[in-house]
C-alpha cells in the first residue's frame, strides 16, 4: 500500500500539473484571438481614417 500511494502522489501532481497548463494556454490561446481581433478591428479603423482622408 506504501508504494501504491507513494506512486499515487507523483501522479496526481503531473495530472495537476498537466491541468493547469492547460488551461493556461486555453487561456492564452483566448487572449490571443481576443488581442488579435482587437487589433484587426483597430486596423480597419486606421485605415477607414487614412482613406477617408484621401
């Protein structure tokens, strides 16, 4: 029983571990369309102001 549960400990940890990375890229990864549609959006409005101009 000793061993099972001294294996058990590691285990969890990694799969703890294996969780929270995930959803820290998940995270990221939503971030990141977030920040990239922000900026597309800014773009189309820079350039709606330079065209306007012309």
């Amino acid at each position: 029983m000793d061993k099972l549960d001294k294996l058990r400990s590691p285990v969890t940890v990694l799969l703890c571990c294996l969780v929270v990375i995930g959803v820290v890229k998940g995270m990221l990864l939503i971030t990141k369309v977030a920040i990239g549609i922000l900026a597309t959006f800014l773009l189309v409005l820079i350039l709606r102001k330079i065209f306007m101009r012309d």
